[in-house]
C-alpha cells in the first residue's frame, strides 16, 4: 500500500471519504469509501436521498474531478464543473455537426424530443442527467466530465476520421452506420477505463504477450498474403496454440487475454466490422447482421480486425477503419490491396491453417463429410475452408467442389457458444453493444465500488430497481462457459 501525501489533511480525508488510514493513497481511500457524490448537469455535490443527478461512488468522483474538486465540498455545498470553454451545449452541437448527424437521426437514436435536444444544445436550460448522458453517450463523450474537460472528453481525431469518410463514396458511411460506430466508440473507451481501474496491467496485455507491429514489405517474395499467414502462426505461437489446434474460443482469446473490446452491433447488412481508435484505445467492431449472422463468418470478421490490429504499425492504423463484407469475403489472393491481403490471409490461417486442414481433408476421405467435418472441428464458414483447402493443395481441391456441399452450417453448439451473452442477456433494454465483455466489466466494477449502481443501471439502459431484481442471473449469465 502507498501512503497518502503530505499535503492532504488526514482531516479532510474523514470528511470527505468518511475514514482515515495513514497506509492508504487517496485513490485508495476513494475505493474503500461508501460515500456517495451527485453530478448534475452544471454541478457536483455530496449525496442525499431524493437528490436529482447521476449518482457517483467516491472512486469515480475522484477519478473524474479529482482530489482539489473533492476537497472543495468542505467549504461549500457545490462545485461548480462547468469549465469556460467547455460549456455543455456547444459541445454536443459542435460533435453532432462534427460527425455530420442531424438533430432528427439524433433523436431517433437516443429516443429524445428534438426539442429537447434543440433546447440542449442552445443551452437554453439545465437539462436533466438522464438526457446529458444519453446524449453524451450517443457521440462518444463522457457523460460525467462533458463541460469539465475540453471536447466533452471526447476523441476530436476520430470526429475527423468520422467525417472523412463520410466524403468517400465507397465507405458507405450512412447516418445509422456513424451513430452505430459513435455507440461503439463510447462503449469501447468506457470498458477499456473500467478495466484499467480494475487491473492497470490491462492496458499492456498486447504487448506483455510479445506482439510487435510489423510495417507490411511490398516485395516479389514473401507477397503479402504469405506474410498475413506467416504473422497468422506467430499469433498462433504467442498465444500458446498448437501448429493444427483450432481456436474455439477466440472471442475469449481476444477480449479476456488480449484485452481488446469486441462490441456487437446490428447494422446495415454491407458493413462488415470495424477498427475504432477512441481516447488511445482500439477495439473492435463487428456487425451481427448479414452474413455475418453466421456465427463461423462472424470469427472470421473478427479475426481479420484483429489482424489490422494486432500487426498494422499505427502509422497505418486510421483511427477508424471500416470493412465491408465485400472486403473479407475475397480470397487473399485475389486481392490488390495489398494490406487487405495480408490480413485475409491472417484471418483464415489463424482459424484454419491450410496445412492442417487439407492433410485432414484427405484423412476424413476427402468428400462432403470431410468439409462439414472441418467446418464444425475449426469453426469456419465453407467460404474460408474452400480458400484454405484449394491453396494447401496447390489448387488441387477446387473451390466449387467444397462450396457445393449442401447443409453446411455451425451447430447448436456454436450458435449458443457465440451468441450466450447477447441472445439471452437479462435486460432486453440494454443496447446490444453493451452485453458480453462491456457488462461483465460493468459487473465488476460495481462489485468493487469503481461504479454506482446508478451508473451501471444508466449504462445498461435499466432502471436500478430491475438492475437490483435481476443482478443475481446476470452473474450467471457473466459466468464461463463449459
């Protein structure tokens, strides 16, 4: 444990977190404390009952305000947050126009009045929590410290990534496409603080495994779909898998080891998946619509993200790439582009490397069984699997004939393996961008005293009486499988 500094008053201490233990940091103290806090829309207070605002842990008012902020309650009853510069309604309006999203699409997605978003944005009058959070949320601010920091805490870099594609006809970046992306972003950021609060280890998870970005070489030999392939068996190596083993839980692999956020959406059916870069963190996003409602299409999605993340130098990683499905479902080696290449050829090898899978071809007797066999035993669509079998053999195994099997599809199994926490997640309010790995974060950050129980309600779009009824078979749900 490290000591509490000099200069704070072991007074001040009792007065604000309710105890003192000289062994104990301020953050410490924060985390240890019971005491409870409000932010309004233009102010931060001690707690009382039947006080309106978002009600705040005492590690969550220190880690948003910090000490001096605290401090400031003994010697009046608010402090005001509200930063010249930063004042809440230009904020929104500047990042709604920012992101080209009119006050109309706004509305629609947040479920408020447009007056009252209008009316917010003028500043006009205070508004309630409820609405600054919503609102806050749906452009990838911070709902608690919009107005006390510059930007409302929000990735200005990805704003401006946000509106250049938005000019490049190929991305096809429709309105419900960029809020979709922006909800992401906001869960992305969020549950990368969550757990870097939890376990500050977290955020080097990448690079404690021993992954190195490595600049694509456009050369003769290797091209770059062997270079996908080969940085495909490193990851393999590094994350301890043998040269043949499937990878069956790759979300696991992704979000508990290497501590990327995989966020689930459902969105126009071209869009593939993403990688999103919000305030220094990347995760990933994948669309739960079209093909991708294939559970083993839906690993390959996310494993060709995971390529560009893990492999792309980050003079090459845009803060936000977006993939179309025409985009991943192409044989790598028919690509042009060549870093597209590179993590195709990633995807389908980590999954299924063409060596194991055409030696197993042939030992499961090289016919329509052989290909559902190793469809199921990998976890890949018959797409991948066609690729993988015809370059392990040289072209010897024709793409039509691995296509052409009939009933090909991911077993009971699979589906509830893959789609546990969002099919069946106990809220049917929460948006699903916030199941999976965002609520068992959530989960645990409460437990610990990092969040309200306000605030976790909040981030699940839930009231705190259902949040209360039902915690106990959101554990189970939160629990591993098998």
């Amino acid at each position: 444990m490290s000591a509490i500094s000099e200069t704070v008053d072991p007074r001040d201490l009792i007065d604000i977190f309710g105890f003192y233990d000289a062994e104990l940091s301020v953050e410490e103290h924060a985390r240890a404390s019971t005491q409870r806090f409000v932010r309004t829309h233009t102010d931060l207070s001690f707690w009382s009952e039947g006080e309106g605002g978002l009600v705040l842990t005492a590690a969550q008012a220190r880690e948003a305000f910090g000490w001096t902020v605290l401090r400031e309650l003994l010697d009046r009853v608010t402090v005001p947050l509200i930063h010249r510069g930063c004042q809440v309604g230009p904020v929104l309006r500047e990042r709604r126009e920012e992101v080209q999203i009119s006050v109309q699409q706004l509305a629609r997605t947040t479920g408020l009045q447009v007056a009252d978003i209008e009316a917010a944005e003028a500043g006009r009058r205070s508004m309630p929590m409820t609405v600054l959070t919503r609102l806050a949320r749906a452009l990838a601010l911070d709902p608690l410290r919009i107005g006390f920091v510059e930007n409302g805490g929000g990735d200005v870099s990805l704003g401006v990534r946000m509106r250049e594609l938005q000019k490049v006809p190929t991305a096809s970046l429709s309105p419900t496409l960029v809020l979709g992306l922006l909800e992401a972003a906001w869960v992305i950021g969020e549950q990368s603080r969550l757990e870097a609060q939890l376990d500050a280890s977290r955020s080097r998870a990448i690079t404690r495994l021993g992954f190195r970005p490595r600049a694509l070489r456009d050369v003769a030999w290797p091209p770059a779909w062997q270079q996908g392939a080969d940085l495909a068996h490193e990851t393999r190596r590094l994350l301890g898998y043998e040269a043949e083993e499937p990878i069956h839980a790759l979300l696991p692999e992704v979000e508990d080891r290497l501590a990327i956020p995989v966020v689930p959406l459902r969105m126009p059916v071209n869009f593939a998946g993403a990688t999103i870069e919000n305030g220094g963190t990347r995760g990933i996003v994948v669309n739960l619509n079209g093909i991708n409602a294939n559970v083993w299409t839906r690993r390959m999605t996310v494993a060709h993200e995971l390529g560009h993340l893990l492999w792309d130098p980050s003079d090459d990683l845009a803060r936000l790439r977006v993939n179309r499905y025409s985009d991943l479902t192409a044989n790598a080696q028919s690509l042009t582009d060549l870093v597209e290449m590179r993590v195709n050829a990633f995807a389908a090898e980590l999954l299924a490397p063409k060596a194991a899978v055409t030696r197993k071809y042939f030992e499961y007797g090289g016919g329509p069984e052989a290909v559902s066999r190793l469809t199921e035993e990998y976890g890949v669509s018959i797409t991948a699997l066609s690729w993988q079998l015809h370059n392990g053999s040289d072209g010897r195994i024709q793409q039509s004939r691995v296509r052409g099997v009939p009933n090909t599809k991911p077993s009971e199994k699979w589906r509830i393996d893959e789609n546990r926490r969002t099919d069946f997640f106990v809220f049917d309010e929460t948006p699903i961008s916030r199941t999976g790995r965002f609520a068992e974060v959530s989960l645990q950050a409460y437990d610990m005293n990092v969040i309200s129980d306000h605030t976790f309600a909040e981030s699940l779009n839930t009231s705190q009486d259902r949040l209360r009824a039902h915690i106990g078979a959101l554990r189970s749900l939160m629990q591993p499988v098998g």
